[in-house]
C-alpha cells in the first residue's frame, strides 16, 4: 500500500494521527525500506505534492522517535526499518496507551520508579496504581509511626487530622492548608488505593491511570517534604 490520502485531509492530520496512519500502511505494504515506501508514495500516490511529501517525512521522524520503528539489523541498507514491538502495540491498541507512558517518562519517585514502570508498560495498571498508592500508605505509616493495623482513610485521619492534632500536621500552616493537606492524601486514598485492594479495578483510560501514578509521586514527595520539616 502507498499514501493516496488527499492534500487537505493529510495536512489537517495531527501529526501522531498521520504518522500512525503511515504505519499502518508501511506494514499493510510489507514496508522494508523507508525511502522506497516514499518513493512509491510519490509516483503511486499523492506524495508527489511537496506539502504532502513534507508532512509524511515528519510523520517518519515521529515514528523514529518514539521507537515504532526501528533500523532492519538482516539489511544493509542505512534506509531499512520494520515496525517494533512497540508499533505494532500501538496498531492494535493507538496512541492513548503509548501517549500515556510518555506522561511517566519524568523521573518518578526512587519508591515508585521501579516497581510502576514495568507493570504500567506491561499493561497492568490497575497493578501500577495500587502498588503506587500502596507506598504512598506504607510511608505515611513510617512517618507517624502508626501499626501495620491502621490502613487506608483511617490511617490518613490519624496522620493528618487537624484538629487531634495528627502527627504529621504542619504546625506552621494554616487551618485551611492542614484540612486540605488531610483532603488531598485521604481522598487519593480512598480513590486510587483502597479500590483496587478490595475488587477488580479496571482502567480504560491509561490516561487515567498515568495521572494516579503521578499523583502517588506527587504526594510521596510531599512526605519527603514533611520528613525534612524541623521538628517542632
């Protein structure tokens, strides 16, 4: 197959839409050659338009560098390339899922870093979430010094509370900012953590389960903030 796609429909593209819609066709082709696949876009297909030609090499640097397709180590050929692993997930599954794994392409958590990653790129987020939100429990216990029989919102009230005061309650802050401070930790909790504990959560977003990822790092960096608070 070769690009036959108009003018106006390939330049309306976003670029990760044209540039999936190039691999498809490479692979539907049996593509080995990158300029050759070129080549006959332009005598064969609509590429022959400069603009056209243009925004399909942009669409190619894209693939290139997400590592959807990658050099053919059997050809000698500076111009070989087949689709990877990777592209051909992304045929099956589109860009949401590779689009949210670039979002945890930040340097996560040390606690989190590991133990996320390869569970999220396996798929498992449901796993990614409750073993990010899990860390996030375990160090507030360490921190308040709470048994391992405080879990969940329970513990967070323990640690948090203003008005008990919890242990880990900024003295420093105003009443307003200790409630939200409980507010935010409690209902990540109970959203994210405490779910997938008790049933089957399933993510249809990787989206979604990205940003609970982000924000399990978020609030473990916060509980390194309040490690390092001065004691009172």
């Amino acid at each position: 197959m070769t690009w036959t796609r108009p003018r106006a429909e390939t330049l309306a593209l976003p670029i990760d839409a044209l540039a999936l819609l190039m691999l498809h066709d490479y692979k539907a082709g049996d593509g080995w050659n990158w300029q050759n696949w070129m080549r006959g876009a332009e005598q064969q297909g609509t590429a022959r338009d400069r603009e056209i030609g243009r925004a399909l090499s942009e669409g190619w640097s894209w693939l290139m560098t997400h590592g959807l397709v990658v050099r053919d180590p059997s050809q000698s050929s500076a111009d070989a390339y087949v689709v990877s692993r990777l592209g051909e997930e992304t045929l099956r599954y589109g860009v949401g899922k590779l689009a949210a794994a670039e979002r945890l392409g930040m340097s996560l958590h040390p606690r989190i870093a590991q133990l996320v990653e390869q569970q999220f790129l396996l798929g498992e987020y449901d796993v990614a979430v409750f073993v990010a939100m899990r860390e996030v429990e375990i160090r507030v216990r360490d921190l308040a010094g709470a048994s391992d029989s405080d879990l969940g919102t329970k513990l967070i009230d323990k640690a948090f509370a203003p008005g008990i005061p919890g242990v880990l309650v900024d003295p420093k802050a105003e009443p307003g900012e200790q409630q939200a401070m409980l507010n935010l930790f409690k209902g990540a909790i109970g959203m994210f953590k405490n779910p997938t504990s008790h049933r089957a959560v399933k993510y249809e977003d990787p989206a979604v389960a990205s940003d609970a990822v982000l924000l399990a790092d978020l609030l473990l960096r916060l509980l390194d903030g309040v490690e390092d608070r001065p004691a009172a």
